[in-house]
C-alpha cells in the first residue's frame, strides 16, 4: 500500500475548520481529569500545522497565506462544490497571479504543511 502524503495534507487543510470544532466541543463537553483520545491528539496535531503554516506565511509572505485561507476555506465555510481547478483559476483572477504560480504555492504550501505535522509527530512517514 502507497501512502500519497501529499493527499494526507492537502485532506487534512480541507478538514481544518471541522478538526477546530471538535476540538472546541471536546473541550468544552469532556471532563478535566479525563485522558484526551487519541483522535484528539491527532486532529489538535493538524489543526496546529496547518495555523504554524499560516504564521510562517503570514510573516514572509501573505499574500500566499491570503491563497492558502482562501484555497482550503480556512476562515469561512465553502460556498457551493466548484471544482479544484476553476477555484484556481478564480483564484488567480482574484489575486492578479497566474494559475501555475497557484498551483507552484499550493505544492510549496503542501510541503510546508506536511514538515509541520512530522515535527509534531502527528505524521510519522518512516
């Protein structure tokens, strides 16, 4: 069996904002002194790579972190089931850049994505 990290990371920036809110309800429902599952540590793990990525882009580039809350839907819900590649193109004509810069800075944020869970330990690919 091939694990496709790529699609590992690219599923997980989809499922930010479902991985915050059950995060925030496990919190707020769960008792203090109950062990956290293991479900938990795994969708927390995500949900900080995904806002380490965000702060690393924020700061050397946002308009690539403006992209990437934009692409993946970070901040608001998705409106509607449009396909990847005229939200891309949407996108770029949004930003002023063009659609393989996109697709070069959804790659690049891909990677940095998947660094950020293997240093938290919530992607072990060895």
């Amino acid at each position: 069996m091939q694990l496709n990290l790529r699609h590992v990371a690219e599923q997980n920036a989809k499922r930010y904002r479902e991985n915050l809110s059950y995060l925030r309800g496990y919190e707020a429902a769960a008792p203090a002194e109950r062990p956290l599952p293991p479900k938990y540590a795994e969708k927390a793990g995500w949900v900080w790579a995904v806002e380490r990525v965000r702060a690393d882009l924020k700061g050397k580039d946002p308009e690539k972190e403006r992209f990437f809350a934009r692409l993946y839907h970070l901040d608001a819900p998705r409106s509607g089931h449009p396909a990847r590649g005229s939200e891309i193109v949407k996108l770029s004509m949004e930003l002023n850049v063009s659609p393989s810069t996109l697709y070069k800075w959804r790659e690049m944020i891909l990677a940095d994505l998947l660094m950020a869970a293997v240093q938290i330990g919530v992607l072990k690919p060895f």
